[in-house]
C-alpha cells in the first residue's frame, strides 16, 4: 500500500486517540504503519531534503492540524490526546475528515489565516493532497533550482569557447585545483585548456 496522504490520517489518528489516554507521536507513527500495512522501506522512506521519514511527516502535519482545530490537545511537548469537541465529531461518525473538514471550526481557520496558507499547498480539488505543506515547499523549491540550472545552462550554451574555457578554469580553482586562477591556467595550458573545452562544452550539449 502506499504512504497515505496525511489527510487520510486524520480520522485514524482521532480514532486511536478516542480511548482517552495520552500518546506519544511515535507510538501513533508505529500503530498508524500497521494499520496502513506499510513496509518498512515506506516507513523509511524521506521527504525530499531528506532530514525526516515521509510518513513520520504526515502523521505530525495530521495531528498538527487537528490539534489547531481543537479535536485534539497536546499536554506535553510530543504527545498527544483527544478533547470533548473530538469526542463529539466521532461521534458523529464523519466518513473522513480533512481539511476542507476543519475549516467549520474558528480556530483552525485562524490557524490557517495566520500561516497565511494558500489552498493549492495543502489540498487538490477534492480537497485531498498526497504532499504535506513542507513537502509541497520542498517540492517548489527544487523546481525553482532546476529552472535556474536550466538557465545557467542556456547562459553557457551561448557564450564564447574563451568565456567557457575562463568558466572551467575558475570552477577547478574553487574546487582546490591549481591554487590560483594564474597557477591554473599555466599548469593546464592555455591551448590545451582550449581544445578540452571545446570537447567538453561538446559534450555537455548533447
């Protein structure tokens, strides 16, 4: 099964709660991979900068939502349990809840205005999304840097094979290479440096 999106999380994560103790987020991060029979390498697969579980994620922005939405309350820093507004929509057996779910309560909404949040971070037009706003930020992040690559890219494209050959040269001096610009170059050779340029720009377009 794939990861679910951390809305689809929410109502499982209220019903576990609804025995009313308190729970470690970890401990709901375990019983949730069960209850969605993930293998473990979706449970250790990362979002895209790598610093968190993809799941673990989910589950955080889940309980992150509710608790802004006052169905949930954390007494301590990493725990976690149900409140009477919880209990009375559980019990009014809502078949999901997500965000466009949340937003009939005022606190979450003023959640919401104070993240200044846009719809298209955290839901699709039915209102589910697979990507948590820090994925969907990750995510906008990295296309910004391959569209500046593609840039560079093209810049370079157009230039001269002297600019090129300075554009290497350059690169292998920050990269520790020859120690300075002048030492580079004479190590390299000006019209050996010229014809390997002219090669690796070559290369490079293809």
């Amino acid at each position: 099964m794939a990861i679910p999106d951390y809305q689809s999380i929410m109502l499982p994560l209220l019903e576990l709660a609804s025995d009313g103790q308190t729970h470690h987020v970890h401990e709901a991060i375990e019983f949730l991979a069960q209850q969605f029979t993930l293998t473990d390498d979706e449970k250790r697969e990362l979002v895209p900068s790598g610093k968190q579980p993809r799941f673990q994620n989910r589950v955080s922005w889940a309980r992150t939502y509710m608790t802004k939405a006052d169905l949930l309350e954390s007494p301590k820093r990493g725990f976690f349990c149900i409140t009477e507004r919880g209990r009375q929509v559980l019990a009014e057996k809502p078949p999901v809840i997500n965000v466009k779910f949340l937003e009939q309560f005022e606190e979450f909404m003023s959640f919401r205005k104070l993240r200044h949040e846009r719809n298209d971070f955290t839901e699709s037009d039915s209102g589910f999304s697979e990507n948590t706003p820090e994925e969907s930020l990750e995510a906008a992040y990295q296309t910004i840097r391959e569209n500046l690559a593609d840039d560079i890219l093209r810049t370079v494209r157009n230039c001269s094979p002297e600019f090129f050959e300075q554009l290497v040269v350059d690169l292998l001096v920050r990269m520790g290479y020859g120690g300075s610009r002048q030492e580079a170059v004479r190590l390299l050779g000006a019209r050996g440096m010229r014809a390997s340029t002219e090669s690796s720009k070559r290369t490079v377009w293809v």
